[in-house]
C-alpha cells in the first residue's frame, strides 16, 4: 500500500485529494491546524489507513517533530503533496498589508521548503517518491493586486524545477500543478472572511472545482515510474488572457 502526505488537507484540493486517494486504496498522513477538520475527515475515510498531523507547516520545529514521530507503518512516504497554501489581500503593493505579505512567504514558500526538506532525503534514499507542488497560474501570469501571492507562485514553480535538476539520477519525481480559477476556500480566506466578495470571484463563470484539481494530481501521480509530468497549467474555459493594458496620457491642446 502507498502512502501520501497531504499539507493543508482540512479543505479544498487537500480535501479532494484525501477523499480520492483513499478510494485508490491509498494510506494518507493529513496535516493541517484544524483538528476537528481532520478528524471529521479521517471519519468519513472508513477503512482508509490514516493518521493525522496537527501543526503548522510555517513552524520548521513542528515540521521537523511531525516527521520524526510518523508511526512506523506511515514512515515510507510516496508521495508529498504540498498543497497548504493561500492568498490574503488583493490590493496594489503600495497599500497592500506588509503583514499578508508575510503570511503568503511564510505559508507559500517556507512552509513548502520544510516540508520538503524533512521528506526529501527518505525518498532519495529509497530511490523512490514524487513531490507535488502546488502552484498556481499566478506564478506564470500577472496581474493587478497579485504582487505577493504571485511571486510566491513563481517561487513554486522555480523551486520544483530546480528540484528536478537537483534529483538527476535518483528516481526521485516532481511535478508542479498550476491551477488558474477555482472555487475552494480561497478567495473567502483571500479577501478575509468576505464570502460575498469571494462569491463575486465566480460569479457568471464556471470555475475549476476542487476534485477537477485533485483528479489531475492523481492522473501525475499515476503515471509509470519512468515518467515524470514536470508542470501542469490548468484552466477553466471561461478563463484566459488579455492584452497588455496601456495607459495613454491625453495630449494637451
């Protein structure tokens, strides 16, 4: 039986992906803050081997703990999928809250950094695992008020190729997954607490879904072992780009 690590896996893609890989017959660690969030989760995995991890990934010492103490039968992990990650504000970089900023850098790029530290060297010693990342469209892409949270992103995807490069020869696999639109907890967390706001987000469009992002992972994931997906870039229909704004000073007469 594989086992995968799940960051973040008390919502959203984390969620999907549990409630699909247990129903492949995987064995699942669930990490996150919110207890009651995880167990209510691990109850509805019946039959499903999983044991719960409780702690923040932005906290290298908890990290570093959680690895340590993984039961004996949860300690050969298969893959990590760093999926906890968010987005706070929206505002231009000259208003934004320097407080948010450090939430995303802490969350986005130093909590998937330990994470991956701690796990790495199993599987590379093992000669066997895969590391998914996940990143976002906004780290290809910009846009107004995506400062912070895209250049988090953009770590992401650099980080997950660097990987790649550095894992030459060990067997080790790394893919990066993008997701564009999507209607999971994070706009509600984005815009702090203001589901109408979030709402507006998705309002005339269908967007992706949280099992559209976790059926993907597990299509990356379920790939034989001598091949590696390096990125996916996923997007609803309804969403695309535009052109390069321009603004145009009007000339005086």
């Amino acid at each position: 039986m594989n086992t995968i690590l799940i960051t973040g896996a008390t919502s959203g893609f984390g969620k999907a992906c549990a409630e699909l890989f247990a129903s492949h017959g995987w064995r699942l660690i669930l990490c996150g803050r919110r207890k009651e969030r995880l167990q209510e989760l691990a109850g509805k995995l019946a039959g499903t081997p999983v044991h719960l991890a409780v702690f923040d990934v932005r906290d290298n010492e908890m990290v570093r703990k959680m690895y340590k103490e993984l039961p004996e039968e949860f300690g050969k992990i298969d893959i990590l999928l760093n999926n906890a990650g968010l987005a706070m504000g929206m505002g231009p970089a000259q208003t934004a809250d320097l407080d948010d900023w450090e939430t995303m850098v802490d969350t986005n790029i130093k909590g998937l950094m330990y994470m991956t530290r701690a796990v790495l060297p199993g599987m590379v010693e093992r000669r066997q695992g895969h590391i998914i990342n996940l990143g976002s469209v906004a780290g290809n892409w910009p846009y107004p008020g995506g400062n912070a949270y895209g250049g988090t992103k953009a770590f992401v995807r650099q980080f997950s190729m660097n990987l790649r490069a550095d894992l030459h020869g060990t067997g080790v696999r790394v893919t990066n997954i993008e997701p564009g639109l999507a209607e999971t907890e994070f706009s509600v967390v984005r815009f702090h607490g203001d589901k109408d706001r979030a709402d507006s987000v998705y309002a005339g469009m269908t967007p992706l879904s949280a099992a559209d992002i976790a059926e993907t992972i597990y299509w990356a994931a379920s790939r034989p072992q001598h091949v590696n997906i390096n990125a996916i870039e996923i997007m609803p229909v309804a969403q695309s780009w535009g052109p390069f704004p321009i603004h145009r000073e009007e000339k005086k007469k």
